[in-house]
C-alpha cells in the first residue's frame, strides 16, 4: 500500500507512463516530493517501481554504528525501487524538490509474462543501467586513496548529466561524503587541491556549480 501522499507530497494521475516504459496496461501515477522527503523506506513492501523525472533521489542505509551509508543517486529518466524479494532494501529520499513517476511493479513487469518484447527490451535497458550504477559505485569505493574517490564521483556525474558547462550537482556535499565512504571535511580537502590544480572552479557560495576548466585532466586522475 503507498502511503506518502502528505502536504509535502502531491499526487497527480497522469495520462499515460513515461515513454521509456511502454507497457500501456500499468497505471502511472506522478509524486511531487519536497527535498529530504522519504519516498519509501527501507524493509516497507516494495510493490511499485519509480523513475525520476525531474530532480533527484538518493537511496541509503543507516549503519549499525549510526552512519548513513548512500549506495546510489538517480537522476532523470533512471529507474528505481525494483527489488528481487518482497521488502525494499534501501530507503530512498528526494534530493532536491523530485518529480516521479510511480506504476505497480505487478502490472508493470506484466508484459514480460505475456511475451511483450517492447517492454521488455525497454525494462531491462532501465534495470541494467541501474546495475551498471550499482558496479561502478563499488569499483569507486575500492579506489585507494580520497583524492581519487572525488575525481571518480565527479567523472561519473559529469558522464550522467551529458559534459554540461556547468555541473549542477543536486546533492550536498554531506551526502557526497557519505557515497564515498569519506568525511565532509576530507571531501572538502579534495575539491580543493583539485580547484588549486586548475582542474575545476566553483560558482555560488554553495559549490554545487562545478565548472570543470581541464576535464582531461580530471578524466586521467582515475585511469
């Protein structure tokens, strides 16, 4: 049963599901979520599947010594929430103010059961790239050394958002430290030996606005 429809959520039925997923028996919804606002949490019943269509998520655990442990970002178009078993894993949280698309995981993976090629195709592009996230994520966390771990997270936004001029990273930088298994204050320390280098510059107070000013460079710090 979804239970997040509150005066921080709005919920709007929409005519038809995203165009990336075609199967036109499963009934889209669309959530509007304001930032940090639970999507779902972890051990709820996973019976929906998500994909974001503006904004951000990110999916966490909490450690058994109290620290936040993100396993993942979604951004725009990437697929969320599907599960092998009956219980989420993960509890997931709009980064920003997050627009999603929501379908019941049962009338969604129907056209796999009837033979539907199409949905079929589309759902296991989305699923694998989620995958692909998910194997990069624990290749970056293996990286020795700090340095490394942020020139790897910013290669990867920077391949996810297309080489934008400017890198609008939805995410603070508490929950980059926490992708990377760092401290706030290491992740700071390395944006800034990488700003000293030439590699990168900062727009706003925040430093969300990354302008990366040698991306070849940056590119071979994690080659």
């Amino acid at each position: 049963m979804l239970v997040r429809n509150s005066s921080n959520a709005a919920l709007k039925s929409v005519s038809g599901p995203p165009s990336e997923l075609v199967n036109q028996d499963a009934s889209w919804t669309e959530y509007k979520y304001r930032g940090d606002l639970e999507i779902f949490g972890e051990a709820e019943p996973a019976e929906y599947v998500y994909q974001v269509r503006e904004g951000a998520v990110r999916t966490h655990k909490l450690l058994s010594d109290g620290r936040r442990q993100i396993n993942a970002f979604h951004l725009r178009g990437d697929i969320f929430g599907v599960e092998s078993e009956d219980l989420h894993r993960f509890t997931a949280e709009a980064v920003v103010h997050t627009t999603v698309w929501i379908a019941k995981r049962r009338s969604l993976f129907a056209g796999l059961a009837t033979g539907d090629i199409p949905t079929t195709n589309n759902l296991r592009h989305l699923i694998s790239g989620t995958l692909e996230q998910a194997e990069k994520h624990l290749l970056l966390l293996g990286r020795q050394s700090a340095l490394e771990k942020v020139a790897s997270f910013l290669v990867e936004m920077d391949r996810r958002l297309g080489e934008p001029e400017v890198m609008a990273l939805p995410m603070t930088r508490r929950d980059v430290a926490d992708y990377l298994g760092l401290t706030i204050e290491t992740v700071a320390r390395a944006l800034s030996i990488l700003r000293d280098e030439g590699v990168l510059g900062f727009i706003g107070q925040t430093q969300r606005q990354i302008v990366l000013h040698d991306r070849r460079k940056l590119y071979q710090r994690v080659n």
